[in-house]
C-alpha cells in the first residue's frame, strides 16, 4: 500500500507531528512545535495560562488551534507530500475540555483558507459570522467559543464537584465500577460540572463539549466530532463497559449534558474527509480521512505496541504514567487507577502521576545542575536506597495518591546533600509507581520505558530494581503521535475492507531498541523491597496530617 499517515500529538507543552510510510514501515517525518517558543502571544508557560490559583490550570484552546496551523505551514516548508496523506489521526492530552457555542459548527464547516485558522474561530468581525447567527448574535460575537479557556488534567480545583458526582453515583468503588474510575479532579465530568455552577450563562451558551482531541479533530474534518472510547473513559461520563454515555453520570454533573455532548465513537471511526481548508492551503489530499482522535495514554499503547494483555509501560513525560493493556475490564476499587478503552477495542489500565518531569526538573533547577547528564551522574553516584532517606515529591498538588497540599517531605535526608536529593526524587516516583500499580495484580515479564527521562541509564537501573524487573527502552520517542499514525493506518485499511491485525499493523515499528535491556541488581532490588515499605509508612503519615476536605 503506497502511500502516508499523519499522527499528530496535542500534549500539553507542544503539538508534535509524526509521518509514516506505512509499506515502508518507515517513520519519514518527526517534528514538535513547542507552545511557549513558538506561540509566546498566549503567554503559557509550559503550555499553561498563569493563574494565582495553584490548582486552577488552564490552557487557550486558540493556542491548539495557532499551532495546527503553524505545523501544517511547518510540513509543507520541510516539502512534505501532503498530497500523499491517506488518513489523519492524533492524540490529544486527556481529559482538557473545550467549549463550543451553536456558531461553531457552521464556522468550522466553512474555514476560510485565507485566514487563519484562529481568525475563523474568533470571527472577530460581524462579516465573518455565519449568516443565519449574524440577526442573533449582533456584533458582541465573541467566536465560537462559550468559555475562552480550557481547564487541562493538570487542573485539580474541583474537590468539591468531585464529591458531589461520587456521592450520587454511590461511592468510590461504584464510581470506578460504572465509569471506568473514581472521580477525579482533571477529569472533565467534574470539570464541566464546576463550569455550570461558577458560571451557568455560558454553561447554557454551550451547544457542544468537546476534549482536547476532538476539538483538533473537528477542526481537521471541519465539523464537530465525535468522542473516542479511549479518551471518552476519562471523563466520568462514560459507562466503561457498555461504551455509551451513561445516564446517571450525566444527571450528577449538569443539565441538559446530553445534548451537548457528541456521540462516543469506537477508535477506529472515521470523521470524514479533511477539511477543504488544508486541501487549499496546503495541499493535502482532498480525500485523506480524518480518524477520531484519542487521548494520548491510549495513543501510546499502540505506539508502543502494548497490544497483548498484560504489557506493561512506564512513560516518563510530563506526568510519569504506568500502564498496561488488558483484556477483561478490571477496575480499581481503591479508586487510584483508571480503566479506559484501548484502541484495539480491549481495555487498558492507567496510573498518573503529576509530579513527573516538572518535579525532576525542580529538583535539577534548585541544586544548580546543569543539564540531565550531570543530574544522572549524580543518581549514579549514591548507593540504592540512598541510605534510607526518603522524599515525598509531591512539588504540585499530586494526582496518586490524592494530595491537595502541596509540599515535599524529607525522611532521614539531608536537604543540603545534592546527589542524595538527585536520588531520593527518582527512587520516590519508582516506589510509588510499584506502591501504587498494586491493584492491576500484573506482574510483567518486562517492563517498556519511553518518555523523555528513559534515555538516562542511571534512572532506568532505578527502575529496574525498583520494580525488580527486566527493563526495555523503546527506540519510539514520541510514542503517542507513532501511536496516532498507527491508528490512522488501521482505520483506514478497515474502511477499505481489509481486517489489519494489531500485532502487524505496529510490526517494525514499535521495537525495542536493540541491547538497550537493563536487568535489576539483585542486592538493589533486595534493599527496595524494604524501603518500599518505609515508603508506604511515611506516605500514610504525612497523608493523614495533610488537611483533605471532602472525604478524599
Ligand atoms: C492521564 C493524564 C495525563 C495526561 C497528560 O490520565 O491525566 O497523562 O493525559 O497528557
């Protein structure tokens, strides 16, 4: 089969852009745009607004759209065939909302290629309205967008909201039993409703809810599109095993929520043609297909060829995410994890972390080290275990388990000890990964890391004896953008009739890089099963000292 798939990733500091030759198994473009370089107009900074409210995190959604734009400009500068594309898909960070009033759907089926794309949005003059909005809408038209800014998954000020959704689904265990998890503050149920109840004019001026991904793919297809099983699952409206809407969620968040949100969809439908505006300007295959998008965890599963029950992931990005494919849906009745739709159609398991990188680079930053060589030097340089010390890493208010204060708690280690801290940070998210992962009663073979942080032997052998098993780096860098562009070659064999099978569709493309096996030291490994324990301890007390309202 002659011929390309585009997998783009809209992640929370940059949209990446990755393109494979499929009969080729080759990738033959790989590029990211970083939000805060090239767009420093939205004055983000790692892709988020500013806000005096540390658990408030919002990001533009004009933003995601600007950088569309400038990564096609981007394809079509490096001489990409754009001609070439058979099929679009993405990922999108999880859980994002964004907020579409009625005007959206006719302008985005009528993109004007001589604009840019953010102008069409803001139809900033009374020309640029849709005809039959213009009566209604006068010149006070503020684009087709109900609420301006996007609450992301780093957002965690919806406690309250979260509470009162549990509440009326029956509790913690049900929750997570109905919707694939317990409620969780970036998940865009309780999100949506604390938008209706600070401010129900603009709720009631909502005419479409969309995340992250299918708002990058209703502006690829030029219509609103649909929701995907994999990112649908984290939004705590989702019945996570019948696959539909699920009506009681529905009622316990806003009113009126099911005519504003759009069908949920398996992973493999197609949205429809691209939109006439890439075709125009930058000659994109008029019949290249738009594939649902999905969110970025699932994406990753399939760029890194976790297709078979029981494979296991850590990746290591901006949040650390551990997961894993699985075949019977399995959830967590602590309320820590989550199940969401993988995009073969079986389930996956997911664990996140917030405080991943942006905790590793604080760390880096407060010690004055230079760069990721020199703090991985500093990791080699002190014994596992770290003699015992302790660092509770939680820089941001923390995801698993549920801190609402955040605050870095030391055991047993010098704060003024450099290559102690270096440690103490990495070892930290290993032992709460292992801590925390219980409940998926895997134990892998081996264990899959990507994610910018798993180029670093010295973290890796942490890893590996942390979790006492056998690691593999995957060569993939941006596992979620390969996994789109995988997805887009799936869909689009389906649609021509042919039953691709998973395990070949992601052949050739999703191997470990060669001898790049890290197997755990067996005196390491011994010393963490003990630490672990400390670990545990220590969490449960500082846990229970933290003040957390409503019953968290
Ligand atoms: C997953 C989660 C994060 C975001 C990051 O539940 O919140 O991994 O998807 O992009």
């Amino acid at each position: 089969m002659a011929g390309l798939f585009l997998g783009l990733d809209a992640s929370t500091q940059s949209l990446s852009a990755v393109i494979i030759d499929y009969a080729r198994r080759k990738v033959v473009y790989d590029k990211s745009l970083n939000f805060d370089r090239a767009l420093p107009q939205y004055q983000t900074q790692n892709g988020v607004l500013p806000n005096p409210d540390p658990l408030v995190k919002h990001s533009p959604p004009l933003m995601w759209a600007d950088a569309l734009d400038l990564i096609f400009a981007e394809m079509k500068k490096d001489g990409v065939a754009l001609g070439d594309l058979l099929a679009i898909s993405g990922s999108g960070q999880q859980h994002g909302s964004v907020y579409f009033n009625s005007r959206a759907a006719a302008a985005l089926a009528g993109l004007n290629p001589a604009k840019p794309l953010v102008e069409n949005l803001r139809l900033s003059r009374r020309s640029d309205l849709p005809r039959r909005s213009r009566a209604k809408t006068g010149t006070k038209a503020e684009g087709v967008f109900s609420r301006k800014t996007s609450p992301i998954w780093m957002d965690s000020s919806t406690a309250k909201e979260c509470a009162e959704i549990r509440k009326a689904l029956g509790g913690i265990k049900a929750t997570a039993q109905q919707t694939g998890s317990d409620t969780f503050e970036r998940f865009t149920g309780p999100q949506i409703r604390k938008f209706y109840k600070t401010e129900p004019e603009a709720y009631a001026q909502t005419a479409s809810i969309a995340l992250v991904s299918s708002f990058m793919a209703s502006l690829l297809a030029g219509k609103i599109a649909p929701i995907d099983h994999g990112d649908g699952a984290g939004m705590n409206l989702m019945d996570i095993r019948k696959r539909n809407w699920l009506p009681d969620a529905l009622k316990a968040t806003a009113p009126d929520l099911n005519r504003k949100l759009p069908p949920v969809v398996a992973s493999s439908t197609l949205v429809g043609a691209v939109s006439p505006y890439f075709v125009k300007k930058f000659g994109v295959n008029p019949k290249a297909q738009i594939q649902v998008w999905s969110g970025d965890n699932p994406c990753s599963v399939i760029g890194l060829g976790l297709i078979k029950a029981g494979q296991v992931a850590i990746s290591l990005g901006t949040s650390d995410t551990f997961f894993g494919s699985m075949k019977k849906c399995q959830t967590d009745e602590h309320g820590e994890g989550h199940v969401f739709g993988s995009p073969t159609g079986d389930y996956m398991t997911l664990i996140c972390f917030k405080n991943g990188s942006l905790a590793r680079e604080k760390v880096r930053e407060n010690y004055g080290i230079k760069d990721w060589n020199e703090f991985g030097k500093r990791v080699a340089a002190t014994p596992p275990g770290n003699h015992g010390g302790i660092l509770l890493p939680w820089f941001d208010a923390e995801i698993v388990p549920r801190v609402n204060q955040p605050g870095i708690h030391r055991f047993d280690l010098d704060e003024k000890n450099v290559a102690a801290n270096c440690r103490a940070i990495f070892e930290a998210q290993m032992m709460s990964m292992r801590l925390h992962s219980q409940w998926m009663k895997v134990s892998p073979e081996q264990i899959y890391a990507t994610g910018g942080a798993s180029n670093d032997q010295a973290l890796l052998q942490v890893l590996a004896d942390v979790m006492n098993c056998r690691v593999l780096r995957i060569e993939v860098s941006k596992s979620a953008a390969l996994g789109a562009a995988l997805r887009a070659a799936h869909g689009w064999l389906v649609q021509a009739g042919e039953k691709p099978e998973w395990e070949k569709v992601v052949a050739g493309f999703t191997d470990p890089i060669p001898h790049s096996e890290i197997s755990p030291d067996k005196k390491a490994a011994k010393i963490y099963d003990k630490l672990v324990e400390k670990y545990a301890a220590r969490e449960r007390e500082a846990l229970k000292q933290i003040h957390q309202p409503f019953g968290l």
